[in-house]
C-alpha cells in the first residue's frame, strides 16, 4: 500500500507485478508520460485557434443577421412606399390626374425594385431556405415580386393607356361613353388585365409567417391586388362589350325589370313595375315606364329545357309575370320576360337588366335625391323603406295609386342617372356594388356578350362547373310583402377532403321580424294559405342548389323530419322545402348531404333581398 507523501506515489512495487501467488490475475495500471513543453505549447495555441475561429464565427453570424436585419427594413421600406405610391397612382387615374398617375407609378417602381433587389440577395436567400425559420425571408421575397410585376407589367401600361380607368374622361357630356378612348386602350387592358389576375393569384398564395408586421403586409398584399384585378378585368370587358351593347354599332333597346324584394324571388323580387331603355352613339334615354299591371298572366310559353319545366312548371313562369323569376338563375328570368316584351310590343329587346330598391338607393347617394310632383323628396335614406314598406301602409289597397307612385320614382331616378353625372366615379362604385350584391344584373340577347356577363357578378348565373355550392333560394308563397321583414343566416360546413365523398350541412335560419300592430292585407296577409297560417305568417318555399353530385340525406325543419321536393338546376340537385315563419319567430331549417370531393373554393351566393344575411362557410378547399 501506497502511503500519502510517497515520493514514488502511482507507481507500482516490484513484488506486486512479479510474485502471482499473491494474486489471481496480474493488475495493469496505465503508466502516464510526463508531457514535454513543446507538446503543452502546441495544445494551448490550438486551443486559442478553437476561441478565435469560435469567436470569427459569432461575429460573422451576427454580422450577417445584422445584415439581414438592415436589408430586411429596407424591404420592407421600399415595400410600403411602392404599396403607397401604386394606390396614389391608381387614384389619380381614376381621377383623370394622368401627370400625377404617371409619377406615381415610376416612384412606386422605382421602390419595388429596391425592395425586390434587398429580398433576392445570396443571403437572404439562405436565410429564406431554413425551415419555418426562414418563412418571414421567403414570404418578404414573393411580395417583392408580385410588387415588381404589379408595377412594371401593370400600373405602368395602365397609366400610359390613361383615359380607360378614368371616368371622368371615359364619360362625355349627357352621360355618353367615349368609345373612342375606350377601343385605343382596349388591348393594353385585354394584357394587364390577365397578368393582373395572375399576380392576384400568386398574392394569394403567400405563405403565412410569424412575424406580425411581414403577415399584416401580406394581407394588405392581397387586399390590393385583388381590388387592382377586379376594376382591370370589369374595365377590360367594357372595353370588349361596352361599346356594341351601348349603341355604338347601332341602337339597341333594353327591358328593364324593377324588382320589388319585400316579396321574394330567386333573382330578387316579384318584377313590380319596367322600363324600356334605348342605347344609341354611348347615351342611353328612358323611353317608357310601367307597373307590372300593364301586363298580362297568359303569355305563351317559351321552352327553357326539361329540368327547367319539371321544377319550376307548376308555377307556370313563363307564362305568369309574377313568377318569371323564381329560379335564381338571371338568364332564365330575361328570355321570359324579353319573351313578354314581345308579346306585348311586338319588339324583341336586345338585352334585360334587373335592378332593385337597395341599388337604385346607392345611386341616389350619388346623383342626389328626386322630388316628387307634391314635393317630397327621395333620397339615399328612404327610398328602400318607402318603396318596400311605407307606400303599402301609406296607399293601403289603392294599388293603383300606389303603384303610379312607385312608377314616378322609377322614372325620376332613371332619367336623372341617364343625364349629366357630376361624379363618374362615384356612380361606376355605386353600380358596381349593386352588381357585386346581385341588385343589378344584366343579359344580353348577343350571344358573345353574354358569353362574357356570365362570367360576371352582372350575369348574376348559376355556375355550372363541379366546385362545392350552397345557393339558398327564397321564394314567397303568400303574395305579400313580409319578405321585407325577413332575416336570413347561412351556414356551409363540410367534412375533410380525405376519400371520394363526404358529408355537409346547409342550415338556413329564418327570422319574421315583422313588428306587432296593424298591418293591412296587403302586407301582411296571404292569398293562399293552405297551412292554415295566421295573419303576419311568412309563407316561403326554400330551395337549395346544392354542389353538383350531392345526395340529400335528411332534411329537418325546426328540428323535425321534413319532405323535399326534388329537382335539378344546370347539373345542381335542388332541394325545397316549404314552412310557414311565425311573426316574431325564428325557424331553421337544415339540410344534411353526401355530396363529392371536389376541388374549388365553396360558393354561397346570397339571394339580393332586404336584409344583409349573416354567412358562415367551413368547407375545406381539396384543390
């Protein structure tokens, strides 16, 4: 045994390692070298290496984040300023400012390539390429280049085609189109219009990122060049049909439908009174103004295909003005009543247009209000109530005087929008809203411009591709007014895209909101009631257009088993149940279906009626 203070301390005695009887088995201990000073030297200086190159190495890491931290602001910069600068050139066009347009849009190209050369540099592109890690780089970098596209291959055509985009110039005294400024610029629009719509298509595709303030740019991204497409695909399709349909190749003459939505139809409303239009040179007059009561309930039929009678043919809507419209598909409801108008003139119309209270209030706030022959005045404000609810409690059953009077309105409103229009763009947003809400429609008797309306929110069509699709249609069974206290919610869910189909619910609620007091007969009764409904009851047939393929499950109405009439629309089953809505109730109605899996984003098309209907969609797109 070693003792402590052994000068020889570790090392081994002789007779330990030779004499084996005192163990079993020999014991080996590693004899450790005393190290020389060059060895030590060596390792100390490798280690230093090994700080230094550790050291080197976080230095040029945070030199490089540092980097990617100023090249990122700068991006994000010029990012903005190239945002801000493509909307100050897209106003003044529209405002006829085509110096300050043209300005604009090279200092907002000029910033887009700063920020598209900042977000493509090596770095950056490294950065970009780490998972999750790098999504702010990458998203940052796909903005950069839509941004650069956007200005380059669109806003600066666009300003230099000038006078397409902007009202003011585009409309000429008495309300006539420039047809000439509008043929020039037509092909550069036909160009920037589809590149638009495919950098709309990449904006929409950005990825999410974690990095609030990169996210919130990109939703403001997609904002924007959503907007930009629209008005370039509306302003290039007027560019292609705008001319012929307004005269421009000869007069054309146009029916005009007024739908009174307090009584519901599939496109709107009961048609309550018309109009014939006449289009000549660009300028378009009002040659004629009419009630519905000028017309007859015995028109011969037209043939608008099979599945089109076996649902809708016990109504006789071919035939029976008051229900020309049940079916939510516009260009069903303009051969009817292009067919009436024939009937009843002699003339076939080249085109139908629809309208509606609830647009012609959103051109009053443009035009500003009609004075009536006793002096009152029609306004933004009321016109919806007083047409859809006052002039049926003001006139009680005086439906003849009721009916002049709502006659007076449409003409007054009419003749002051087809005269000298002080705020053209203001009007063109008004009329483009009524047509994004489906309360302005237009079909033409042209087969290549409506070849183009149908694709269109003026076409107002059913579309008759395979994407998943809930079209809930109202229809009133009372003949009354109540549809003006009717409120709608809508929701749309379906199952995972997983297998070839899946399940999905439709639930419609429907809420009479209709006050209590004396109501006439008008209003609030029913002329027919095979329910046996009080008085103030809304009677309606509900509909549901349903993805093409589905298969309808069950149906319940508050909760109880119901039956459906079955039919089919342009290749969609549909569904109708019909249910009486107490006053002050609220029934739900839900269908359960099978329906396929099928790519495409899902569409609820909302019925223009009184109400703003709230719509929920959860429906996965299997794109």
């Amino acid at each position: 045994m070693v003792s402590n203070g052994n000068p020889e301390r570790g090392c081994a005695r002789v007779s330990d390692i030779t004499d084996e009887s005192h163990s079993p088995e020999p014991r080996r201990r590693k004899v450790r070298r005393r190290r020389t000073d060059a060895e030590i030297a060596h390792d100390r200086r490798r280690r230093n290496a090994t700080r230094l190159s550790c050291a080197a190495a976080v230095l040029v890491a945070a030199g490089v984040a540092g980097w990617l931290g100023y090249e990122g602001m700068q991006a994000k910069s010029s990012l903005e300023k190239a945002r801000d600068f493509a909307t100050q050139s897209k106003d003044a066009l529209l405002s006829g400012d085509s110096e300050t347009a043209a300005r604009a849009a090279a200092d907002a190209d000029r910033y887009a390539r700063r920020a598209h050369t900042a977000a493509h540099s090596v770095p950056w592109r490294i950065a970009g390429s780490v998972p999750w890690v790098g999504t702010p780089f990458e998203s940052t970098a796909q903005m950069t280049d839509i941004v650069a596209g956007l200005t380059s291959d669109v806003l600066q055509p666009v300003v230099d085609a000038g006078a397409a985009l902007s009202p003011a110039r585009l409309l000429l005294d008495g309300a006539r189109i420039d047809f000439g400024a509008l043929g020039d610029a037509a092909p550069v629009l036909e160009s920037t219009s589809a590149a638009m719509t495919e950098l709309d298509a990449q904006a929409q595709m950005v990825d999410h990122t974690y990095v609030g303030a990169i996210d919130r740019a990109r939703i403001q991204l997609r904002e924007q060049t959503s907007e930009l497409s629209g008005l370039l695909e509306n302003t290039a399709l007027a560019a292609r049909i705008a001319p012929a349909m307004l005269g421009g190749d000869g007069p054309r003459s146009y029916f005009m439908g007024f739908q009174t939505n307090a009584e519901a139809r599939g496109t709107g409303g009961l048609m309550g009174g018309f109009a014939i239009l006449r289009a000549e040179d660009g300028a378009v007059r009002v040659d004629d103004v009419a009630s519905n009561r000028e017309l007859r309930l015995d028109y011969a039929p037209i043939d608008l295909g099979p599945d089109f009678t076996r649902l809708y043919g016990p109504s006789r809507p071919t035939q029976d003005f008051r229900n020309s419209n049940v079916s939510s598909h516009f260009p069903y409801a303009a051969r009817i009543w292009q067919s009436i108008w024939k009937q009843e003139s002699g003339e076939s119309v080249d085109g139908v247009i629809a309208t509606d209270p609830v647009a012609l209030s959103y051109v009053l706030d443009v035009v500003g209000a009609v004075t009536m022959p006793d002096g009152e005045k029609i306004t933004a404000e009321n016109v919806v109530e007083l047409t859809g609810s006052t002039a049926y409690a003001r006139f009680g059953d005086d439906q003849k005087a009721r009916k002049e009077y709502l006659e007076t309105i449409a003409r007054k409103v009419v003749v002051k929008l087809t005269g000298d229009i002080d705020r053209p763009r203001a009007l063109l947003e008004a009329l483009g809203r009524a047509a994004s809400e489906g309360r302005l429609a237009v079909w033409s008797s042209h087969g290549d411009e409506q070849e183009v309306l149908a694709t269109t929110a003026l076409g107002h069509s059913v579309p008759e591709d395979p994407a998943p699709y809930a079209g809930v249609v109202v229809n009133n069974l009372g003949g009354n007014k109540l549809d003006y206290f009717l409120e709608r919610g809508i929701d749309y869910t379906a199952g995972s895209c997983v297998g070839q189909t899946r399940t999905s619910t439709v639930t419609i609620r429907l809420s009479n909101t209709l006050p209590p007091g004396e109501h006439t007969a008008y209003v609030a009764g029913m002329f027919d009631n095979p329910m046996g409904a009080p008085v103030g009851t809304n009677l309606t047939d509900v509909s549901l257009l349903a993805t093409q393929g589905a298969r309808l499950e069950r149906v319940t109405v508050g909760g109880r088993p119901a039956f459906a009439l079955t039919g089919k629309e342009l290749g969609h089953p549909v569904f109708g149940v019909q249910l009486p809505v107490p006053q002050g109730a609220t029934v739900e109605v839900v269908y359960e279906l099978t329906e396929p899996v099928v790519g495409g984003g899902a569409r609820v098309p909302v019925q223009p009626l009184i109400d703003d209907p709230t719509v929920t969609v959860s429906v996965p797109d299997c794109a």
